[in-house]
C-alpha cells in the first residue's frame, strides 16, 4: 500500500496522488518535460538540480532502469548522464512496477530509493502541465503522508552551477592528438563520450578554474543548471578568452548562454521552459531543420546580441534563440543538446565543426 502525497504548488494549487521511490518531502521548481522515452537520461542529467519534473506521457516505468555501473576504461557511466540522479522528485499520471527491457537491471521505483528521489504517481499531469504553462515557473512541494513537510523553496536564487560541477580536474584517457579543455557546469557525460569517440583528448575542470592556465587546442563548455547569471567568474573568463582571440570555443545550453552574457547580451528566464526530446530549431539562413533535445528555463534575449554576433539557430515553436555564432566562426554555441541523439544524430555535426577549429 503506496502513502499519499500531495504537490502543492505555492499559489495554493494541489494534486493529490501515491508515492513511489525515495518518499520524502521536497520543494523546488515544477517543470514539464514532453519526452515520451529517456527518464533515465533525465533523471541522471545535472541540468535538473533543484527541479520537480513532470511527464506529460502518462505511462511511465515499464522498461525499468539500466545498470548504473562505469565504465572503468573511462570512469564514466555506461548508461546514465551522470552518476547519480540530480532530480529533486518526479511526477506522473500512471507508474508501473512491471518493466520489461533488455537493458534493465531494476524498477522504476527502486532506483529512485536508492538515490534519494520522491516519486509522485496518479496525478493528473495534463491540467498540471497546462497550469505551469498558464502561469509560468512555479515553485512547489511534495508533502508525503506522516512525513515533516517541506519549506517552498526557490533554487534560482542559488548556484547550482557549483552544486553539481566537478571538484577537481579530471583527464581522461590520453590518445595522441588535439586537447580540448571542458569547462563543467553540469555536464552530460554523453558529451565527453562525443569527444573520446573522435580521438579528443579532454581535460574537464571546475566552472570556476582558470582553464587558460592549461596548454589547449580550445575550450568548450557544458550544459548546466540554474541562472547563468550566478557565474560571474566564469563570464568575465570567457569574455577575455574570446577578447584574446588565440583559440576557438563553443558551448552547449548552459555554454550558450555563458557566452551570450560574456559578449555583453542579456539572458531572461523563460516562461516554461523547452524541456523535452522533440524541439524543432532551424539553422540561421538555411532551410535545415533538426529535431533536438533540450533543457533550460533561460535564453538569450535576440535584441540584445552584439555586432559582430549572429544568431545561430532559431526555436520552430516560440522563436526564441537557439545559438550563438561569431563571423570569424571561431566562437559559436547551441541551446540544444547535440549529444542526445534525438533526430538521432541529426546535430552530431556541431561536435565535428568545433573539432575542424582546433
């Protein structure tokens, strides 16, 4: 017999349902994301600290979880974004226990307990859906039953950038060949995997390291979570960086807007958000369209770009801006995330055009 909980949102809206996973108390912003498959991927991704995630495909559970077990060549997960999950709790309308998969080593349910997760089933995720949509980014809580209640909680008010970034520089297995260095704001390994599988080698420091201390072909930074505007260090860097002008630098996501504000463009917050593995976006005095996966809550305010910059890609749905791009070509960035897959390899290319700058 699951307990009871309730999301109870802070304008005092409620959904009521069962708990699954970890079942504690939790706040943090309430998002949505319209993937039909990949809550593995989204689980598991850094980019997802301090958020409560909803699904809009109703049935959720039934090909189970993989193994979360490394890579020892690479130190890397096989299977996941990330070694742990980063989601504060997750929401659906129908949970299975009952999965079936190739791949799968354990429930749903059971992994969500053993890293921490509350899980939320029976609630009616479509008029949830349409209220974050109506009212923009709401913060909620999860009140389980017979457990203390949660205090509303606004994660955009602190770094999470510096939550989830490495430590410490970490290199990874040495090829004769380029050197990248990967600034981590919450990276996705399928990112580093992107970079290994081409022969780069990669050396993957703090968001806030000195990353011109170290001899490079180029610089590349990651997605990440939260407000880009909390990276203040991190900005003024890659400011001077691209000032010098010495060596090329691109960005995924968080990467994107990273760079935005180091040229001097402005970065807002979002209504709802792009969260999901079905996005259109269009490249920039082109007719070529992608598919592609995404996950932010901020972008870049279009009006605001510098001369010199242009936009790079652009949303199908909503317009909004998908990419940077200098006109040296040197220096370019993307909103999307190439290394997801979901055309499936549609923007794989974006690796390769960063790659032929080095």
């Amino acid at each position: 017999m699951r307990k009871k909980g309730t999301l109870v949102l802070e304008d005092g809206t409620k959904f009521e349902g069962e708990i699954f996973g970890a079942g504690k108390s939790v706040s943090g912003e309430v998002v949505f994301s319209t993937n039909m498959a990949g809550y593995t991927e989204s689980l598991s991704d850094p980019s997802y600290a301090g958020q409560i995630l909803v699904s809009t495909y109703p049935i959720v559970g039934n090909y189970g979880l993989p193994s979360d077990e490394i890579d020892p060549e690479t130190g890397l997960s096989r299977f996941w974004e990330s070694k742990k999950f980063y989601t504060l709790a997750y929401i659906v309308s129908d949970y299975t226990d009952k999965y079936a998969h190739w791949n799968a080593a354990e429930s749903l349910s059971d992994g969500l307990e053993r890293y921490g997760v509350t899980g939320l089933t029976g609630v009616d995720t479509r008029a949830l859906t349409q209220h974050i949509r109506d009212f923009g980014p709401v913060i909620g809580k999860i009140v389980v039953e017979g457990e203390a209640e949660a205090e509303f909680r606004n994660f955009d008010e602190i770094n999470l950038v510096d939550l989830v970034s490495t430590k410490e520089v970490v290199t990874f297995p040495e090829k004769k060949g380029k050197r990248i260095v990967l600034v981590d704001c919450g990276v996705k390994e399928n990112i580093i995997r992107e970079f290994l599988k081409r022969g780069i080698n990669v050396t993957m420091v703090p968001w806030d390291y000195d990353f011109t201390q170290i001899d490079c072909d180029g610089v590349f930074i990651s997605n990440g979570p939260g407000d880009p505007n909390m990276c203040q260090p991190l900005i003024a860097r890659v400011r001077d960086f691209v000032t010098k002008g010495e060596k090329p630098l691109a960005g995924i996501c968080m990467g994107n807007q990273i760079l935005a504000l180091a040229i001097g463009a402005e970065v807002r917050k979002m209504k709802f958000g792009h969260r999901a593995v079905n996005q259109p976006v269009r490249k920039c005095g082109t007719n070529s369209c992608f598919i592609t996966s995404q996950n932010h809550g901020f972008a870049v305010d279009n009006a605001t770009i510098p001369e010199h910059w242009s936009v790079y890609f652009e949303n199908l749905n909503d317009g909004s801006n998908e990419g940077l791009i200098h006109e040296s070509g040197r220096y370019f960035s993307v909103q999307f995330h190439p290394e997801n897959h979901a055309g499936p390899t549609d923007t794989e290319f974006i690796f390769d055009d960063f790659i032929n700058l080095l």
